[in-house]
C-alpha cells in the first residue's frame, strides 16, 4: 500500500448534531469554557490551562487508550454562536462548534452543530488505520453521544440553579 494510499485511513472528517432544551446563548457561554469539559463530560478526563488560548486535552472514550491533545482557539465569536479550534498531538486538525436557534423553538432551544476533521498521529493508531477504522470511528460516535448527554444535563442543572 503506497503512503498516499494508507495515509486517507488515517484522516477523519465527523459532524455531529445535537438539539438541545436550552437557549443559544446558554449553550454557547457552557461550550465556550472548554476547562470546565471534564465536569459534564465524562470522556473529557482533563483539560490543562497552558494559556488564555491554548490547553492539552487528555481524551479516552471506550477503547482503552487515552489521546493527548493540545487545543488552541482559533475563533470565538458569540455573535455568529461560533467557536473553533486547531488540535495537535495525538490528533493534528481543527474542531468547531456552531451554535444556532432552533427553527420554530422561539429561541429557547438550540441546535447544535460540531464538526471535525483530524488526521491520527498516534503511531498504533496509524499503524491499525485499516482494520481499525469501524471501531474508531464508532468509539467517537459514542463520545459524542455521551458529550451530548452530559452537556444537557448541565444546561438543565445550571438554569435549575438559576
């Protein structure tokens, strides 16, 4: 298999969509505190400050190994409900969260949009990039769901608070 060939196994796009009982604003003031991930989503394990701007993720879904990766904001704006990152380490790519009303939900529900494009630089990883491809990608798959769980469960116990 020639380097090309067996480096598009090694590349991820995902895109996730998650309705939420919330209003936009709220989602978006939770996402946008990305050290505070851990609390509300069990996956996230730790999250440590370098900078106002960048910090390492310490990430382990199902399968048992742990990703590291080094987040850096790349955009934050509230106004178009848009949050971005680069990611390097374990992972090389870029993440984003969009942040919308939802139609017909008078503001108070949200719609949520993550997207993902990533590149594996653990070197098991790249090395099992064929055969492994399913189970990673269903091991995100289940990170997510869990990340969407525990968020709305946050936003309902923040606005119970309030």
């Amino acid at each position: 298999m020639d380097l090309n060939r067996r480096d598009r196994w090694t590349r991820y796009r995902f895109r996730s969509v998650w309705d939420l009982d919330a209003p936009p604003a709220h989602v978006y003031a939770v996402l946008a505190q990305p050290e505070e991930y851990p609390r509300w989503w069990p996956q996230i394990r730790r999250v440590e400050p370098v900078d106002e701007r960048t910090g390492t993720a310490t990430v382990r879904s199902v399968l048992p190994y742990a990703l590291r990766v080094t987040v850096g904001e790349l955009l934050r704006d509230p106004v178009r409900g848009v949050l971005e990152v680069s990611l390097h380490g374990d992972l090389e790519g870029w993440a984003r969260w969009t942040v919308r009303p939802r139609a017909g939900a008078g503001g108070a529900r949200t719609r949520v949009l993550y997207e993902q494009e990533v590149e594996v630089r653990r070197p098991l990883m790249r090395r099992l990039a064929l055969p492994g491809r399913p189970v990673f990608r269903l091991n995100h798959a289940l990170m997510m769901r869990a990340g969407r769980r525990g968020l709305a469960a946050r936003l309902t116990a923040s606005s119970e608070a309030v």
